[in-house]
C-alpha cells in the first residue's frame, strides 16, 4: 500500500486562512503574527505538533512515558567524563574551543570509519562530514537533494523527525509498507515503477533499516541486497539511517545497505544512543561528490561542528572501553524490551505488536476500531504516555497504531505504563462498543511534526 500526500497545506498562501469565529478572510492586522505574510512558503507548513502539549503533562514523574526517545545515559561513566573534559580543556582548550573545520576533525572522521566497520562499511576518512546530530545531515541531504515537489520514497510508518525535514524542504512523501523483515521488496519495485510511470521524479528512498524507529523491525539480510538492486536499477539514491545499528540484543549488526553500493548510498550515523546525545555528534559517509556538497551546505549552516564534542568524543572513544559500554547499553535495553513484551502479553494480549531485535521501540496495531490519537489525553489523565501512530505518517494514516518506547523507565515503571495502557485501551473499547466511535474525527490537517527531543 502507498500513500501519497499533495494535499493542500491549510493556511498556505493560496488559501487564505479565515477568522474562525465568521468565516470571513484574515487581514495582517486581525492576526497575532505581523510577520504571517512574510514567511517563506515552506514556513507555512510548520506547526508543532499537536500532541507536543499533552508532553508538558505527560513529562511529570507522576506519568508512566512510554513516549519518549531518549537514551538512558545514567549508565555513563560520569566520572570518567568529567576529569576527561577536564583534562581536555586544561591541555587542549585553546583548540576545542577554537573553530574548526567544516567537514570535522581528521581524527574524529577516522574514528568514525572505524565505528562503520562493525556495519561492514569501509569508508575513507575523506568521505566523511561530521555533522550536529544525524538529525543535521538528514537536512543538508534534503537540502542539496530535493526541489519542493520531488519524491522522497519512505517506509510506513517513518521517523517523524525524518518527515519533518522532508516536508521543510516540501518534498511529496509517498510510503511503501514494511512487514516483520522490514520494507518490502516488490512493493519498493512496484511503487517506483508506478511513480516513473506517472513521471514523478523521485530523489530518494529513507529508510532505517535497523531496529526501525517507530516500528521496532530490522531489514533482513536476504533483503538488503534486493533494495539495494531496485534502487540501483531505477536511479534511486538510497538515504540509510542508521543511528541504533549498534544496540541489538544479539551483537553486532547486519551488513549495511551501503556495504552493498558505497556508490549508491548516502549513510547517516550518530554518536546520540550509542554514547550521548548532548554532545550533539552525527555523521554522513557519503559518496565523493556527495560529500563536497554536504561540506558547502554544512558550512553555509554552521560554519563548523562543535570542535570540543568531537575532542570530547575522540578522547572518549581512545581512552575508555566505549564498546563494553556499548555492550552494557545492549543489556539494558533488552532487559527493558523484555519487561514491555511480557507486559503486553499479560496485560493488553488482543492488540499486536512487534517483537524488536535491538533499539528502542515497539510498534503496538489496536484491536479494530480504536483510535490512538483521540485517546492519548484519556491516557495521560490515566498517568501514562505514548506518541500516536499519526506522527510517523506524511498523510493521515496511522490512527489504529501507537509507539511505546522501553528505553528509558525502569522495567518496573514500564509494567506499570503497559497496565495502566491496557486499562485506557479497554475503557476505550467499551465505548467504541457502545456507540460505535469515540467521538472525535481524526484529524485531516497536513502538519509538520516537529518532534521534541523527549518524542524524537
Ligand atoms: C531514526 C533516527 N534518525 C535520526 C535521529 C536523530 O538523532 P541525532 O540527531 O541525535 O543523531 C533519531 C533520533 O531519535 C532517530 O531515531
């Protein structure tokens, strides 16, 4: 199943907004923004999400997240790190707080081909841009890559904080479903061929192709050569985005979609779940023209990445057992994902849900009928929090679905947001039952999503 989404963005220029209490055509002046008419199209489309107000509620410890993306970093050497920035501001100061170079530090950049090998990529250090977060090269890719109208081809359901960018820079994004083993082959085949039928130019497939956020499922290895194929064959550049490939419960990943074509794909990594998301530290490895690019958008963004999170980083990855850290982080997480599964089978055994292999989430199907979205607030007044499926969708779709996420509560706070959970969903069912629906329509307004950090 595809979905495509070239409806028209409320509010954008074209349709000019009505007051809402008579219908009747805002001026400049009637509206709180002097600046309405000013912003760039593309601005208009931006709204923050409108779940991200039940976040202020959800985020008081009283309330079970099970919405949040954020790693569990109390396992960190906290100690280490301190004397560690320590020793690095007294002997090398001058340098890491100095600018640096637009495409990142050498030794940062070599680090990084090393981490890439547990993904079989080999990379030259050259072929590398260290970049703020993944979340920054996913932009500048965007950036150098797509015209407003163009395609950009992504699982469903796909990373909201991926959606976001895609629709800032208004790209048509069009889903092709996954199952267990990730995105499907035939229907990857059949929607290219459909949208090259129809002439739609398409500039790219994203795709997270392990431990998937928000699905929870892994590309398996026979199908990773076959996208990459399909891909090959219709001219399609692959975006693989890979920041959790080192946290699966069984060890180390499987070979990365780049491993098969460096040539044909641009692979995006990131320092935030494997060590910690404050220094802000991502990375694209991406072919050499590619890379040139990226370089001339990054350094027109910001001049330089932060030179001491990659001193911070490099000195950490030289001087610490970074990888049994790694390990510890496996451990962790799988306990935690273990603690959801066996929630899920006690307490809410008629809705499905995926089984994940490593990262962060699970992706929990409702019985028939029930709407996430419109039963988030009865969950947070319940005291437990999860994100919509509808954020991870560019249309409407998704309301039957939700994340849950299990990195972050104890496995005991976890068993409890899934009790919890299971007695909103029941409530809920009842009144489905009873009246047929739950009263509220599902929402057709096209917005960006711009996640939070705790949503992302
Ligand atoms: C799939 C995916 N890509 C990219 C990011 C961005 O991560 P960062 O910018 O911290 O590297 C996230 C964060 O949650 C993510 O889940």
């Amino acid at each position: 199943m595809t979905a495509s989404s070239n409806d028209p963005v409320p509010g954008a220029p074209g349709t000019a907004p009505t007051d809402p209490a008579d219908g009747a055509p805002q001026t400049a002046g009637t509206r709180l923004d002097p600046w309405f008419d000013t912003y760039a199209e593309r601005a208009h489309g931006m709204r923050s999400s409108e779940i991200r107000a039940l976040f202020a509620v959800a985020s008081r410890p009283e309330v079970v997240s099970l919405a949040g993306g954020m790693p569990n970093i109390s396992g960190l050497p906290m100690d280490f790190l301190a004397d560690m920035t320590a020793r690095l501001l007294r002997d090398r100061g001058s340098e890491a707080l100095q600018y640096g170079s637009g495409q990142g530090e050498i030794a940062m950049r070599e680090q990084v081909v090393e981490v890439m090998r547990y993904d079989h990529v080999h990379a030259h250090p050259d072929d590398v841009v260290i970049t703020t977060g993944s979340q920054q090269a996913l932009d500048l890719v965007t950036q150098i890559f797509v015209d407003p109208g163009d395609v950009v081809v992504a699982e469903a359901p796909s990373y909201v904080g991926a959606l976001g960018v895609f629709r800032a820079y208004q790209a048509d994004v069009v889903h092709v479903v996954m199952d267990d083993d990730g995105l499907v082959p035939d229907e990857l085949e059949r929607t290219l061929r459909e949208l090259a039928a129809a002439g739609r130019r398409v500039k790219m497939l994203y795709t997270v192709p392990n431990f998937h956020n928000p699905a929870g499922v892994t590309l398996s290895a026979q199908r990773r050569p076959q996208i990459v194929e399909i891909c090959r064959r219709h001219g399609v550049l692959i975006l693989e985005d890979n920041p959790y490939g080192l946290l699966g419960f069984a060890g180390d990943p499987l070979p990365a979609l780049k491993s098969y074509n460096p040539e044909g794909v641009v692979y995006l990594g990131s320092f935030s779940k494997t060590f910690a998301p404050g220094y802000r530290v991502g990375w694209a490895a991406a072919p050499h023209a590619v890379r040139e690019k990226l370089v001339l958008a990054a350094e027109a963004a910001i001049l330089s990445p932060s030179r001491l999170s990659q001193l911070s980083i490099t000195e950490y990855l030289t001087s610490f057992d970074w990888y049994t850290q790694v390990k510890s982080f496996r451990e962790q997480y799988h306990e935690r994902s273990q603690a959801m599964m066996s929630a899920l089978q006690e307490y809410l055994p008629e809705a499905r849900w995926t089984v994940p292999e490593g990262g962060f989430y699970t992706w929990v199907t409702l019985p028939e009928g029930l709407d996430a979205k419109t039963m988030l607030p009865r969950a947070v007044t319940n005291l437990v929090a999860y994100v919509s499926g509808t954020a991870f969708y560019a249309d409407d779709q998704g309301h039957n679905h939700m994340r849950l996420s299990f990195c972050y509560p104890t496995p005991q706070r976890i068993r409890e947001g899934v009790r919890r959970l299971a007695g909103v969903v029941r409530a809920e069912g009842e009144l489905v039952e009873m009246f047929g629906t739950t009263g509220a329509a599902p929402a057709a307004a096209r917005t960006i999503d711009t996640p939070t950090p705790d949503q992302s």
